[in-house]
C-alpha cells in the first residue's frame, strides 16, 4: 500500500483528506506502506486567471439588480389557518 501527500485536492475525493503543512510533515503510514511525498508546483501557488474572472463575474452577477418579475411580491389574498414560527399556510376561500 501506498500512501500519497501531494498539494491540496481541486474537487471534492471520498478517499483524499488535506492536511495542512505541519500535520503532512508529521504524517506517518502504518507499517509496511510505502510514503510518497508529492513536491508542490512553486507556479500553481497564486489564484490562475481563470479563477479570477470566475470571481469578477459571480460579483458582478450578484450586484445586479433583480429584474421587476423576481422582485417580492405582495401576499395574495388568503385566510391564514395554521402558523409554525415564520411560515403561515393560507387558504383561499
């Protein structure tokens, strides 16, 4: 068996923890396994472009202001029967 320490997963693996840098120089395999430390690429240590222009767009996306039909409109016209803190079922009669 073989356990790999490398540079922190990109997505979400059921079998891959991270480790922060102390805890990974500290690691140990149980005996028989083999440790293969993976050296970390000195590039890949800034965001990429890519991940800049996803930021810029998702703050853009979120200063928009929401169209009149999304805006919050007025209760419709109902009895209210029943109550559960801020939710209310309403009947129409």
């Amino acid at each position: 068996m073989t356990a790999v320490l490398g540079p922190l997963a990109t997505y979400a693996e059921p079998h891959a923890y991270d480790l922060c840098d102390v805890h990974s120089e500290r690691l140990s395999a149980p005996r028989g396994w083999d440790v293969l430390r993976l050296a970390p690429d000195p590039r890949a240590g800034g965001p990429t472009t890519d991940d800049l222009l996803a930021l810029a767009d998702a703050v853009r996306e979120a200063a928009r202001p929401l169209p009149v039909s999304a805006a919050p409109r007025a209760p419709e016209s109902g009895r209210e029967v029943a109550r559960k803190g801020h939710l209310r079922m309403l009947t129409t009669d």
